[in-house]
C-alpha cells in the first residue's frame, strides 16, 4: 500500500466518530458549568479580526448542543491554535481544545479536508512528513540542497509499510 | 559532553536549513554533542485539526526512537516541542492512552517507556548551558543591535502544557541577547501570531497577519527580529515579501534564528551558520557586526 485513499480512511474513521462525540460531550459538561461568555477568549483571539472568529460563541453553540451546525460550518477552520483564548480564560475553558475536536469530527464524519491539509496528510501518511525534502534559495539567488549545506540526509520512516501501519491502526481503530 | 537526540521536524529538516546548520555548528561549540537518528516522522502537531489520535501516535513513535537509545530530546520547533511534551504528559499519566499507543507501536517494534526529557533550544541555552557559559564564548559582542523577540505561539502557550518560557512576557530569548551584547526592547506586538496555522487553509489572512507583526516591528524601529521557531521564520523570512505585499508596505526587516546570532557573536563565520538562506537583509546585521567586531 504506497497510496493512502483518503476516502476510504474517511469510512474507516466512522469508528472514531462515536469517541469524538464522546469527547465533544464532556467538552459540553465542562463548559455548561464553567463558561459565563465574558468573551475575553474573542477579545484576544488572533482570527476575529480578519476572519470573524468568535470563540465565546463556538463555546454558547456548544452549550446549546448544535454539534452538527458546528462540524458543517467553515468557521471551524479559521482558528490559527495560538492558544491564547486557553491562556486567559478565566474559567480555564478552552475554546481551542472545542475546535481541534469538531475538527476532527468533521473529518471523521468524511467532510472534505479543507485546503492543503489534504496534501499534508497524504504526505505524512505515504512518506512520514508532511513535505518533501526541498531545495531551497539563498539570498544571492543560488540554490542549496541539504546535502550542499552539509547536512545528513533528512531522517524519515526506516520501513514505510510498517510505518503506515501503525498510522493505520489509529484510523481504524475500534472503540 | 552532554548528548542529546535531535528531533529535527518536518518544516526545519526540509526546508529551514539555516535552523538546524546553526545550531549544529553553536551547541558543540558549548560542549552538548546533536545526535542524528533514523526512523523520525512529523509530530503530528500539524495535523491535530484533522485527528489527535494521529498527534498523539506519531509524537509517542518519535520518543520511542529517542528512548531506544537512551537519550534525551532536543525538538527545535515549537510545535514538535509542544506535541511531544503533551504526549508524554498523557502516556505518563493516562495508563489506557499509554495501552492504545503501545499497540499502534507495536507495529514498528517500538515502545514508549517515558524515560527521555524534552527540550527546546532556549531550554538549552538559558537553562542548562546556561547564559554564563554563554558569555564566556562571546567575542563579538552584537553591540548596538536592537532586536524585537519573537518566540512561536506553541513555545509559550498553552502554559498549562509546562512551556519553556513565560505565556504573557517571555524573557529568556532577552536574556540570552543580553549576554550577546545586544538590545531587546519590548514591542506591543509580541505575543502575536505569526499567522503560519493559517496557511493550509487561508493562505492570504496567513500572511496578513505576518505583515502586520513585521510591520510594527519596522516602525519601532528594531535593528531585525529574533526567534526560535522553523515555522515562524518560513512565514517572517521566507515570505516576507509576500507577507508585505498583503499590507501595502515594503519591508526591510533582517529576520534570524536565535542560533545565527549566537554564532555570530562567537564570532563564527556565517556561512557556517546557513545565513546565506536567510532571505530578508541580514547583511545588514552582518555588516554591522564586522565593524563592531573589527
Ligand atoms: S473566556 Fe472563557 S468564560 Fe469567557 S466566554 Fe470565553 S470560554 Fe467563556
Ligand atoms: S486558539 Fe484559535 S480560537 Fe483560540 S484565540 Fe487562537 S485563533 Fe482564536
């Protein structure tokens, strides 16, 4: 297997949508109890300005129970995981943490995998990171390889087969 | 000599040479031997959006390979540091999360044991080397510089996780300037975003937001801008032309590894520090130093 199809692991992944969802459910307890929308998260989050995320209403939709409007909606996306609304709510709520797992219940649900991610992902699946060795520039306009910087070559999976294995067993995984 | 494994990443090991040349050529020098093993993936940190199991599988794998022999971890990258560090934090902690990682592992004979530590470059040098070792090789002090700190969003948040620095006013990176000779002034902007996260799915806002950092960094006037992350340095560096584009202004700001600047106060030549990669105008800084040094 050198080609991973994303689709099919899409599938395979339906079993880790229950322990998701079970995770997305005790994010809902905690934040029931703990969240007073102070909206001090939003006011410091680095995507609502340019792009109108707003982490205390992730959080309310939460509480409300609209899993399903979350995982469809392109917002999810926007957050840049800088942390901050975890650091200074002063409920340690983290609307970070909410995000990452309706990410990854989107995916696990088959929504498409917006922009590169796919790329990445195929890539870290296939050959262990998620770019190529790259030649890079220097300032003076030349080229360098690892190599030519005197560098080992770059350290990767020993057996790739193995290697997607044991990435395998996560998204197959039985819960 | 104290050894350590380096746990390179994907963004330093594929593109940022600079990063790893500099502080390969930096450490010894500071009597810590790199060592370079087979078999690492990526972290994982990159594609927490898309499963944290996934984060949590490949972080254990990379540790595993680091314990197999025996030594504890330099990750250089923020996000590899930081996905490492929870994993371990979970697998120490969490006996059926540890039980689940051991059978993905399984498949590549490995096995996490929790018995390898997890440093980042400033680690190193604030803490363990420690800045008096530091001063002590300086020969070319980085006089008359002023430089706007900046340290990755993953090095200094979640603090809960147990980073290396501070989560509102880091200062270790200031630190270690001082003892360089040179300058760090407070800057508004610096605990912000270098907006790389952003770059998979919303590449314009991604580099917005490093325009605007770079910008406030140029019209407070520091000499260039210090820091320790790969990712962070792709979108301050490597893109900076484009990132100035997205906000209107032309800039000029010479962007460095904290690791080129310590070489270079050692007075090591730059092209034993990959700073012919740097993109940005360094020369200027090299420039400058030559004359202080002269
Ligand atoms: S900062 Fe915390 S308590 Fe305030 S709205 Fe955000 S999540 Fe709720
Ligand atoms: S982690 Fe995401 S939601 Fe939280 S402040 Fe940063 S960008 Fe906003």
């Amino acid at each position: 297997m050198s080609v991973i199809d994303l689709n099919s692991m899409a599938e395979a992944q339906a079993a880790d949508r229950q322990e998701i969802n079970e995770r997305l459910q005790r994010l809902r307890e905690e934040v029931s109890d703990h969240c007073y929308q102070c909206g001090k998260c939003t006011s410091g989050c680095e995507a609502h300005k340019l792009l109108e995320l707003e982490p205390h209403r992730i959080v309310a939709l939460l509480k409300k129970g609209l899993i399903d409007e979350l995982v469809n909606s392109d917002i999810i996306w926007t957050c840049m995981s800088c942390f901050k609304c975890k650091e200074r709510c002063p409920q340690k709520v983290a609307p970070v943490n909410i995000l990452f797992a309706l990410k990854n219940l989107a995916v696990a649900s088959g929504k498409q995998i917006p922009g590169d991610f796919t790329a990445m992902l195929q890539s870290a699946m296939e050959k262990g990171l998620i770019q190529d060795v790259q030649q890079v520039n220097t300032r003076a306009g030349e080229t360098r390889t690892r190599e030519q910087m005197g560098l080992s070559p770059c350290s990767k999976p020993e057996d790739p087969e193995k290697f997607q294995m044991t990435i395998m067993t996560v998204a197959m995984e039985k819960v | 000599m104290a050894r350590y494994a380096l746990f390179p990443g994907c963004v330093m090991s594929t593109e940022q040479y600079g990063y790893e040349v500099s502080l390969k050529t930096v450490l010894p020098v500071l009597g810590v031997e790199i060592v370079d093993l087979e078999g690492f993936s990526c972290c994982g940190e990159p594609l927490k959006s898309i499963n944290q199991m996934l984060t949590l599988t490949l972080s254990a794998r990379n540790i595993a390979i680091c314990e197999k022999e025996g030594l504890d971890i330099l990750a250089p990258c923020p996000l590899c540091h930081l996905a490492l560090s929870e994993t371990k934090r979970i697998l120490d902690n969490d006996p059926k999360m540890r039980e689940r990682a051991a059978s993905s592992l399984a498949n590549e004979e490995l096995k996490y044991r929790g018995t390898s530590k997890i440093y980042h470059i400033i680690d190193l040098l604030h803490d363990i080397i420690g800045l008096e070792a530091v001063k002590e090789k300086v020969v070319r002090p980085l006089s008359g510089l002023n430089f706007a700190t900046h340290y990755g969003c993953h090095l200094i948040r979640p603090s809960e996780m147990g980073r290396p620095v501070d989560s509102e006013n880091p200062q270790k990176m200031e630190r270690i300037l001082e003892v360089l000779g040179a300058g760090s002034a407070h800057y508004p902007e610096k605990p912000d975003c270098c907006g790389g996260p952003l770059l998979p799915v919303h590449p314009e806002t991604s580099l917005t937001k490093t325009g605007q950092k770079l910008k406030a960094v140029q019209d407070q006037g520091f000499s260039g801008m210090s820091l320790c992350c790969p990712w962070c340095h792709k979108m301050f560096d490597s893109k900076q032309k484009k990132a100035g584009e997205t906000v209107g202004a032309k800039l000029n700001v010479p962007v460095l590894y904290i690791t080129q600047l310590v070489g270079l106060a050692f007075g090591i030549d730059p092209g034993k520090l990959g700073l012919e990669l740097n993109l940005s105008p360094v020369d200027r800084i090299l420039g400058g130093q030559e004359e202080a040094g002269a």
